[in-house]
C-alpha cells in the first residue's frame, strides 16, 4: 500500500504559513483568481519536486547501520527545533510577506504558491522525501497522486468554504486566520512532533 503511506505527510506539507496565506488569499478582493491560482501554483511545484527526487532516488537502501545513525541525528535536531520554538514563542511572527496577501493578484499568488511549497523547507524535505520512498520501493509514480491531490485540497478548503458556506465563512475565516497568526508556534511545534514520530518510527523498525 505505498501509495496510501505518503498521505499523512499531507498535513505536514500545509501546516505552518502555507494553510495560513491560503487562508489570507481566500479574505483578499479577488479571492476566487488568487485562491485558484494559488492552488495550481502549488500543485504545479509540488508534482514537479517529487518527480524529479523519484528519478533520481536510489532503489537501493542504504546500509541499515548508517541509515540508523542518520535517523538518530535527525531525531537530535529535531528535538532541538523544538526547544527553540518553544522559547521564541514569544518573538514568533508571521513572514513580512503575508502583508502583502491583503492586496494580492493572481500573478503573485500563483508564484507565492510555486515557491512556497515547492521550496519552503520543510515542504521541499516532504516532497523528496515521497519521491525517494517511491523510488525506493519499486512503486510507479502515479502512487504519489494521492498525496498531491490531499495537499492541494487542504490548501483549497478555505476557498470551498467560502463557496459551500458564503457569510458564515466570511465571518470564520478571518478568526482562523488571526488565531494562526497568534499562534503559530504552536503550529511549528505539531509539525516538528509529526516529523520526531516518523523518526521514532524509523529508528525503532
């Protein structure tokens, strides 16, 4: 079932300012072109990321010594991650360029989108991190379909809401969106917990 294993990751790939600035996208003057652009900007890098690790990822594991020590350094710095948001969870703000989400066009939209999860960090680390465990398992690619397809509609769910629920999204949105801008350490901390239970995982089987 490797095409059901990636999908978790899905959450990882949105959690942080990318579900936040589908989220300001959706409340900006032209929604409906920004959010779509938005969305197929991302769908566009995303697909373009896994691709290019699963052609060049290695179907051969790795010695199983090495790969545990890797695992371990991982886990290190992943704990570390975790402390540091934690104690500049007072400093955390969200990046300067959400000011600019307010008053978005599609043309940026469609390129916040392409860079953001295509090349954010953790996004881009996510997105290899498919591609290669395809690679590596004999799996074709269409098995990461599934994958693209769940993140790109969390990053839509703001739009649909808007669509499915009119004023009552309206008024919603903009909670969630302040709430998230308050919070987002606390965001950054599931995130960094998701990846330290994958570590786990790996280090133990």
């Amino acid at each position: 079932m490797t095409a059901l294993t990636p999908l978790p990751l899905a959450v990882v790939m949105v959690a942080g300012p990318q579900i936040l600035s589908a989220i300001f996208l959706a409340t900006s003057e032209d929604w409906r072109r920004n959010s779509a652009a938005f969305v197929f900007g991302a769908c566009l890098s995303i697909s373009l990321i896994v691709t290019i690790a699963f052609l060049f990822g290695s179907g051969t594991p790795r010695p199983g010594g090495s790969r545990r020590t890797l695992h371990l350094i991982v886990f290190v710095l992943l704990l570390f991650a975790m402390v540091h948001v934690y104690l500049k969870r007072e400093q955390s703000e969200p990046p300067k360029w959400m000011g600019k989400l307010a008053s978005a066009n599609p043309r940026f939209s469609f390129r916040l989108g392409f860079l953001l999860l295509g090349f954010f960090p953790t996004d881009l680390f996510t997105s290899v991190a498919v591609g290669t465990f395809l690679s590596a398992n004999s799996a074709p690619l269409t098995d990461s379909a599934g994958f693209i397809f769940l993140t790109v509609l969390f990053l839509a769910l703001p739009s649909l809401m808007l669509v499915l629920f009119g004023e009552r999204a309206e008024a919603l949105l903009p909670k969630i969106r302040t709430w998230m801008n308050t919070n987002s350490w606390i965001v950054n901390e599931v995130v960094i917990l998701f990846f330290i239970a994958m570590t786990i995982n790996n280090i133990i089987g």
